[in-house]
C-alpha cells in the first residue's frame, strides 16, 4: 500500500474519535501524514493512574519514518479534567519531533491564563529555549493548595541545556 485515506468515527473503550486522515508511503519505512481529529472527552485514568479526561480538535500534518518524527499540530484541546479540575481552552500551534516541542501553546481558562512561545527538549541532550507569561493562575481553583487567596502571575525567560536539569547549564530568568 502507498497511499490510505481514511475518514469515520472511531469508538474505543476509553472515548471517541472522528478522524480525517492522508497517509503516503513516501520510503520503505516512511509515510507521510495529514489531517484532523476531534475527540469527545477521553477518559485517561487507566494511563496516568489517576481520574483525567481530555477533549481535542486538531489538525496534523507532517513526517513519521523509523526512528524520526516531525510532526506539526494547529488546534485547541477543548478541555482537560484532572482530579476534578477542569481547564478549558488551550491552544497550541507547534511542531514535535522525537522528544522535542517548538511551538506555542495559550490558555484562556478563567483559572490558567497563560502564553508559552518557544522549545522543549527532552531527549539525550535537553535543552530549553522559551519564553512563558503566566497572566494569572488560581491555584486553589487548580487543586494544588487549599488557600483560596493564593494566585500567581510571571514572565520567565529560559535558555539552557545538559544531560539532566540538575546539570543544566544557562539561564532562567523570572520576573513580575
């Protein structure tokens, strides 16, 4: 086969998914892949060991062969629900290749409002170029304290690399 078009609603124990996809031979071990997926929410819990669900809408394009990955993905996860927090709203706009990500991703959750613009490695040689702007953040509302007062807001500038982030070499810098 050189070439599948595949286009239905695929239901899994787990969610559904309608799904639009291209896909080419283009090597002996190498295909060319475009589309889109929507997903109603998808229950995670049996992966991540914990209660989560995760909703999408997004369209992808790109290379997978082998050993090599180069994937780009435009679109929004409509909603993640971990341990009954929800977040709502996250758009990415990015590229993944192997154990790297460069792109950006926003959120527009009334408790998780942010913007990231940049890259993340983590394969064999890790490396972290990124600029981040967290506008707001309400941890109580996030689960992670019980304080309802407690909230955040930053701008942080990275760029560095190592084998590991405890033998990083570069710098972080946070402010506001």
């Amino acid at each position: 086969l050189n070439n599948i078009t595949a286009s239905g609603q695929l239901g899994t124990g787990i969610g559904s998914l309608n799904l639009q996809a291209n896909v080419d031979k283009v090597g002996s071990q190498a295909y060319d892949v475009s589309g889109w997926l929507k997903s109603t929410p998808l229950a995670l819990d049996s992966y991540i060991g914990n209660k989560a669900t995760l909703r999408t809408d997004l369209q992808v394009n790109g290379f997978i062969g082998g050993s090599a990955t180069n994937i780009n993905v435009n679109g929004m996860v409509n909603d993640i629900r971990y341990s009954n927090v929800d977040i709502d709203s996250i758009t990415i706009n990015g590229r993944f290749a192997n154990k790297m990500f460069s792109g950006n991703l926003s959120s527009f959750d009334p408790n998780l409002r942010f913007d990231f613009d940049g890259l993340v490695n983590v394969g064999d040689s890790q490396t972290y170029n990124f600029r981040s702007c967290v506008y707001y953040a309400n941890l109580s509302a996030l689960g992670l304290v019980s304080d309802s007062l407690a909230n955040l807001s930053f701008n942080m500038n990275a760029d560095f690399c190592g084998p590991s982030v405890d033998q990083a070499d570069g710098t972080i810098e946070i402010t506001d």
